[in-house]
C-alpha cells in the first residue's frame, strides 16, 4: 500500500539526515481508466498508474528539490537516497530564500474514503446504453487518487479516494455539437442517462436554421458549465492575495472596498468538500472553508506560505493561491424555470477563448460555443451563430445578475498532462439581465 510505503520511505529519510538538515515529502498517486469513445462506441481502453514524489531537502533558509517516480517496491528506497548528494550540493549553490516558510507545528491527518465506483467496464457499459444510435465522442477517467505529506518532524498526511470525470460531446452536423462534462465521487448511471438525453433534445434544435444577432445587449442565461467558464478567470490572480497586494487582481477594487457584486454572489473556497487533498506542500493545514465573497462583498483572499511569510499572515491555501474547491452559494431559481424567467434572450450552454480585455475592469472577452441558442417567451427556437461577448464581471455578476439557479452542478477539471486533475466547481445556473456581445 502506497501510505505505508511512504511511512517507510520518511523514517528511512530520517535516518540519513545531516545535522542541521530537514526534508519534506509530498507524493502524488493514481490509478486510472482511460476510456475514449467516438461514433457512440469504445475506441481506445487504457490505465495509467503513477506515483511522483518531491523531496525537498531543506538547510536553514535554504531548500532543493527533486521529484522522483516511484514504483512502490524496495529500490525507491535507493533512489532516494541517491538523490541526497545532489541535493547537498545544490543547497550550496542556491541563496537563503527570504520567503520559505514550512509548517513547524506537526498535524497528522488522514482522509480515506471508501470505493463508490463499479468497475471501469460497468461504467463504460452504462455510458454506451445511454448513447445508443448518437454519435458521441468524449473521454471517461475514474479511479483512486492519493496524496501524501512527510516531514522530519514526524507529521504525516493521508488522502485517498475515488473519483471519475466524463467529458463528452454529441455531435450532430458540421461544426455544431452539444457538449457536457459530468462528475462525482459516486456512481450513478441514471444521471449519465439523463444528461445523454437532454444533451440529444438539445442535438435536434441545432438542426434549425441558425440565427444571427446584431451586436448589442441581451438578456442571457449562464448553464454552471458556461458560469464556470467566467469564474475560472477569477483563478488567473482574482482571488490571490499576493496578486492583491502587487495590484494585478482583476478583482482589486472588489478587495480594496471601491466596488461590490451582486448580493447574491457568495463565493467560497471549500477544501474540506472538494477532491484537492486538504494538506499542502508545506505541511499546512487548509481549512475546510475560506470566505472569498460575501453577499458580493470581498472577505479574504488565498494566502500561500510565501505570501503569509512576506506579509505577516496566516496560510490558507497552496503556493499558487487559486482556488481549488470553488462553490458559488445555490440561489432560488428552479432550473426547470431558468428558460421561462428568460423569456426572450440567449442561452449559453458554453463559452470558449476566454481572456481578460481589460484586466483591472475583470473586464473578460470570450466567444460563444457549443449548443448556444436563441429563446423567445421562453422556447428554445434556434440555434444561435458564434459571436463574441466583452463584458465586466462587475456588470454581469453585479447589478445586472437577476437570479442564481437552486441547483448546482459539479464541475471538475478534466486536465491529465502530468497527472489528473483534482479542482472543482460546485456552481449553479445564472440569469443575468443584460450581456454585452461586440460582433
């Protein structure tokens, strides 16, 4: 078992410190399926299973590290110890970093959920039911992901559990298809039905003559999917106290008090909910819950261990300062009324090339995408051509936010360059008075 092999890895580690030399461990694991579908049938089938390690060998104020991959048995333990004289002699090369600052207060902790999923092939058999006769393409990754946390002063941090993504599209004909992507900890073939099957409703309406819009200001409903295209741009330094303090967050004037969202913006960052262990690299403690916003109010920032060192506070998150367990507070529309409440405007199913227009106005331009239509009196009656939007969140999650949905959708990064991805969003549907599209 991974946990104890890392247990064994650290005492070892112990014993082969120098005087005045500390270290910290922080391993990354998985074991994955990889299942690729195209033409509503399995295309390619794989696992991947991993373990990498950092070491950081740690003097003073200075540190090194080296990243190894592990293979679970016996000789990670000579690797290890191999990788000790180099990193002696980097900490000789490198100067005493003024920011370090390492958790001296040792906090054990360990989070192992039971396994909820069916085998990869119960799921891959459900998905293909659902799709049955529907030209689907996507990508399905679910398994066990691990974390762990060692340091020389005997703190040790467990996370292990569960979890599987679906991102998926139905395509219907040139350039038009509808997309989803779907999530959880749990297993439940009755939502990947139900989501193909609204996903195929949606596919029939693409086939209606497209219409045009002038540029100008439309009502506009955001699905979670395209909401969370927006807020993920608060998460490129909106929400880092670091980027506040040097005056490159986007949202700086929400910060400094000089401006407000909506009230019925609560934006958190929920670490003790999410898949993101609750640890970090430091050896610091995440607590369950931050407060970002409040009723459209700035309560906090992010705060890594070099920011917390170089400004006098206490660390809330990782190095990177983003959340990684974001949820935004259910309001009290039901979805099933979100067309309605409408009327007559568009609605975004998914946005795409979002970047910031103007950054100190979290001003954010982006195109529209995959299944975007045209409502009248709350009916969908066509689909909608690609335009761009350019618009302030100060504005759409502002004073022009009329209604947040009750339900919220999970949403979880489905990144696996090195290793998959762990942040996530909780995030409800959002009806907003006016958009601005420039072309």
């Amino acid at each position: 078992m991974m946990r104890a092999h890392l247990q064994r890895l650290a005492a070892a580690l112990s014993g082969l410190l120098r005087e005045s030399e500390g270290f910290t461990l922080w391993l990354e694991a998985e074991r994955t399926d990889f299942v690729r579908f195209n033409h509503g049938k399995v295309r390619q089938a794989g696992e991947v299973k991993q373990a990498y390690l950092d070491l950081r060998l740690i003097r003073g104020k200075r540190q090194a590290t080296q990243q190894l991959s592990l293979s679970g048995g016996d000789e990670d333990l000579a690797l290890v110890e191999a990788s000790l004289p180099a990193l002696r002699a980097a900490l000789e090369q490198v100067q005493d970093d003024p920011f370090l600052l390492l958790n001296q207060r040792p906090s054990s902790t360990e989070r192992i959920a039971d396994g909820a999923l069916p085998p990869a092939e119960s799921m891959v058999a459900d998905i293909l039911a659902a799709a049955e006769g529907l030209d689907l393409v996507g990508i399905l990754a679910c398994g066990e992901m691990s974390f762990g946390f060692a340091n020389h002063l005997g703190q040790f941090n467990w996370q292990q559990s569960e979890s599987w993504n679906f991102d998926w599209s139905l395509y219907s004909h040139g350039d038009k298809a509808v997309k989803r992507s779907q999530a959880g900890s749990a297993w439940d073939a009755g939502v990947i039905r139900r989501g193909i099957a609204e996903a195929a409703e949606q596919l029939a309406l693409l086939k209606l003559p497209l219409k045009t819009l002038a540029p100008g200001e439309y009502r506009a409903y955001f699905t979670p999917t395209a909401l969370g295209g927006l807020l993920s741009m608060l998460n490129w330094g909106g929400l880092s106290e670091k980027e506040v303090r040097a005056k490159r967050s986007p949202l700086l004037r929400l910060a400094d008090g000089e401006a407000r969202l909506s009230p019925r913006v609560s934006l958190t960052e929920a670490a003790g909910e999410g898949l993101s262990p609750l640890f970090q690299a430091e050896g610091f403690i995440r607590p369950d819950r931050v407060e970002l916003i409040a009723a459209g109010e700035h309560r906090n920032s992010l705060i890594g261990p070099r920011s917390a060192r170089e400004f006098g506070l206490e660390p809330n998150a990782g190095g990177d300062e983003y959340a990684e367990s974001m949820q935004l507070a259910a309001g009290e529309l039901p979805r099933d009324q979100a067309l309605q409440a409408l009327g007559t405007g568009v609605y975004l199913s998914n946005l795409w090339y979002l970047n910031f227009s103007d950054r100190s106005a979290c001003r954010i331009t982006g195109m529209t995408r995959f299944a975007c239509f045209w409502v009248e009196d709350g009916r969908i009656v066509a689909p909608l051509g690609v335009m761009r939007f350019d618009d302030s969140l100060y504005s759409v999650l502002g004073e022009q936010l009329e209604a947040l949905t009750a339900e919220r959708e999970l949403l979880v990064d489905t990144a696996s360059y090195s290793g998959r991805a762990t942040q996530s969003k909780l995030l409800p549907g959002a009806l907003v008075k006016s958009l601005r599209f420039s072309l």
